[in-house]
C-alpha cells in the first residue's frame, strides 16, 4: 500500500483548536480521521442548535404588548414608549416583550384603540379620541385651563385628575398609565399680538374645535377652521393673517417663512395619556401588574425632561429663522376668553350630563 503524509498544524471545531506536527498516515486511516472530524463537527453543530432552542424556550415572553401611535421615531413619545419596553422587560426578566409600533403603523389612533377592545392591539397614546367614551376628556383641552408644567402635574395628582382616569377605565376600558406634556399652543402673526384687543378682525385659523372657535370669537378675532394641509398656502397668500399650534408643528410646517411674529399666548396646555387596555391588564398576574404600573411612571418622568428639551429646542430653532417672540399677556386673554368659555362648559354639561364648569373652576383656582 502506498504511503501518504497528511500535515497540519491547526483543526478548529467550534471553538476548540487541537495543535499537532505531522503525521505519517496511511491513505485509510486519513480517511477514518477526516470522517471522524466530520462527526465531531456534525455533532457540534446539533448540540449548538439544540441549546440555541433551549435558550429561545427560556426566555420566550409569557405575554407580548403591542404599542400603537401615531408618531415618528425621533418624537418625545415615541422615545418615552421605548424607554416603557426598556423597563418593563427588563424588570419582568423578559416574561413580557413590549412592541413599539409608530407612525400608525397599527392605523389611525381610534382604530388602534377599537384594535384595544377587539384583542389585537394592547396600548396607545391618546386623550381626544376617548370623547365618545368618556365626556370628561373635554376638560383637556379647554383654553387657559393649564398655566404650566408643575400646575398640569398638580391636576393629574389631584381628585380631578383621578376621576378622569377612573372614567376612561369604567367608560372606555383603558388604564392610563402615564400621562405624557403636550407643547403649548401659541399664536403666530404677521403683527405682535400683545393683549385680546391686538387679536381683534385677526383672521385665525383653528383645527375645528367648537369651544376653541367661541374662546378666540370672545377676544374679537375671526377664527378659520381649515384642514392643517391648507394652512401655509392660506398664510402665503393672505387668506388667513395668523394661525395657532404647537412649536414643533409650526417649526416642522415652516410657517416661519410666512410668519413673523411667536406670541407666547400658551392658551392651551394639556396632556395624553399612555394607555393600556384594562382587559389584558386583569390578565396580567398581580406581580407583573405591579412592574407594568412603575414603568408607567418611571416613563411619565423620563418624557418630562424630553419634553422639556425638545419645546426649548424647537424655540431656539424658530428663534433662529428670524421669528420674533412676543410675550402676550396671558392673564388678560384667559379672562377675556372665560365668559366663553364657562358659558360653552356648562352648555355641554346640560347636554350631557357632565360637571366639566365645575371642574374647570375648580382646577383654575389650584
């Protein structure tokens, strides 16, 4: 039988390495080597498997949380849902998996929450979408009800603020479990609008919001509602003279080049809730109850200092495009707007069955 060498200095199998010199094999024997070194390897690779299989049954999530919203990843609520998965799986060990879904990538918000009741999705980001569940959540966006952040902070923790919640349970069968800031509203003209008789024939457009429409008719202005997509248009061509919205909106709409002057107005302060559906809370055990409950309010701080920074950011930035910032009176446009306002309140009470003047009267004078 002829002889061969067989020569090597390394055999790797997994992430063992055998060294050696050369060996003076017959041509069988190399066979029966390699075939063996196959083996090995073979069966090295169904152990891996295997434990890869046993790892993925261990952590598998004995319960997975879909999270619908509607905005995009670089938004203070997206981030703040993402900091809510951070926590609640790594506090549950892995025993729940959380999804962050944005961009409506669930659909529209109401449908998110009708995905809620039906068992296909399991939390969202809302507030004006509960009206037909809950009459309460009108008081969220009454103007100058809010004066600022540690004012908001104070409703939410007060016996106002519990019965909002405990109504969006029993009405709507969803558990708030963090409230999240939303950025003031404030005034934008082409002429500083300083006190109510400055917004006098001031053509403004308004989202259709009744009660929005009768407070800016209070202070002489001619409110507009539009649709949001018509409104640079409308500015640039003189149709409207001013519009109102949040810093973010009016930095990402651009209406700095088609306006000139930020009234600090702030008529509206408010906030939306983090929701999640109170069926598949119940089903929850009580120990992962608890951990979903304190991520919810871990995640309610964190959005906070996000918030914070980003309506800052957003100011700065319109600051930067040449607006001009005006400090309007506030104080005599809340007074000016609340004949209105009370008068609009108490109508809907009577409609329907609600005490949203008394609430508001009383969350003025906290």
């Amino acid at each position: 039988m002829g002889k061969s060498y067989i020569s090597y200095e390394t055999a790797n199998m997994g992430n063992i390495k055998m060294t050696g010199t050369s060996f003076r094999l017959g041509a069988g024997i190399g066979q029966v080597l390699e075939e063996e070194l196959m083996d090995m390897r073979r069966r090295a690779a169904l152990l891996a498997a295997a434990l890869l299989f046993v790892s993925a049954a261990v952590m598998s999530a004995e319960y997975v949380v879909k999270i619908g919203h509607l905005t995009n990843t670089d938004h203070t609520w997206h981030k703040a849902c993402e900091k809510f998965r951070e926590i609640v799986e790594k506090e549950s060990n892995g025993r729940i998996e959380v999804r962050v879904y944005p961009n409506s990538e669930l659909g529209p918000e109401v449908e998110v929450v009708d995905g809620i009741h039906g068992g296909i999705a399991h939390m969202v980001i809302s507030a004006d979408s509960l009206a037909n569940w809950v009459p309460s959540i009108a008081l969220l966006s009454v103007p100058y009800m809010i004066r600022d952040i540690p004012h908001m902070e104070k409703v939410l923790n007060s016996e106002i603020g519990e019965f909002i919640s405990k109504e969006i349970i029993a009405q709507a069968s969803l558990r708030p479990l963090a409230a999240f800031a939303r950025a003031p509203r404030n005034l934008t003209s082409n002429k500083p609008v300083t006190v109510p008789a400055d917004a006098s024939g001031l053509k403004v457009r308004l989202p259709a919001v009744p009660l929005h429409v009768a407070a800016w008719e209070a202070v002489g202005a001619k409110p507009t509602p539009m649709a949001f997509s018509e409104v640079f248009t409308s500015l640039q061509q003189g149709v409207i003279n001013g519009q109102e919205n949040p810093p973010d909106l009016i930095r990402s709409a651009s209406f700095f080049e088609v306006q000139k002057y930020m009234n600090l107005t702030e008529h509206v302060r408010t906030w939306i809730y983090l929701l999640i559906g109170e069926d598949f809370f119940q089903e929850l055990p009580e120990d992962l109850q608890g951990i979903v409950l304190k991520a919810g309010k871990e995640t309610e701080k964190y959005e906070r200092g996000l918030h914070l920074a980003a309506v800052q950011s957003d100011l700065d930035f319109l600051r930067g495009k040449g607006m001009i910032f005006n400090e309007s009176d506030k104080k005599a446009f809340a007074d000016a707007m609340y004949p209105a306002v009370i008068k609009f309140l108490q109508d809907l009470d009577k409609s329907k069955g609600t005490r949203l003047a008394e609430m508001y009267e009383q969350v003025i004078k906290m």
